[in-house]
C-alpha cells in the first residue's frame, strides 16, 4: 500500500471517529427541591405514618441545618 493511501485512510477514519462523536447527546437531569417542600414531605410522611416523630424531628433538623 503506498504511502498516500495510508495517509488518505488514516484521514477518513479520524474524519469518521470525529463526526462519529458530534451525534452524541449528553443530558444530565437535575432536580432541586427547596427546603420548604422538603418540610411539606417530610411532614406528609409524618402524618401518614410513613415515619415515626422522633423520624421526622431529626431528618427536620437536617433540613433546617442546611
């Protein structure tokens, strides 16, 4: 194989790797709650029994302490 075919194919295959890699998407969903919707679900558990009180007063603190 001469010297320009390998240079052409090596060309073509880093053209192919590089465009190759331009479809791909990245996607990081973040999902952010305040302190206050915390509390309201902290509290919902709470009152559903999900919890205990001593439960929910510590993970409030936590919350709180934030």
């Amino acid at each position: 194989m001469s010297i320009v075919k390998r240079v052409m194919i090596s060309l073509m295959l880093m053209v192919m790797i590089l465009i190759g890699g331009c479809g791909t998407r990245l996607s990081q969903d973040v999902h952010s709650t305040t302190k206050g919707q915390e509390l309201q679900d902290l509290e919902t558990a709470r009152q559903q029994g999900l919890i205990t009180e001593k439960e929910y007063n510590k993970q409030k603190k936590k919350i709180l302490k934030r």
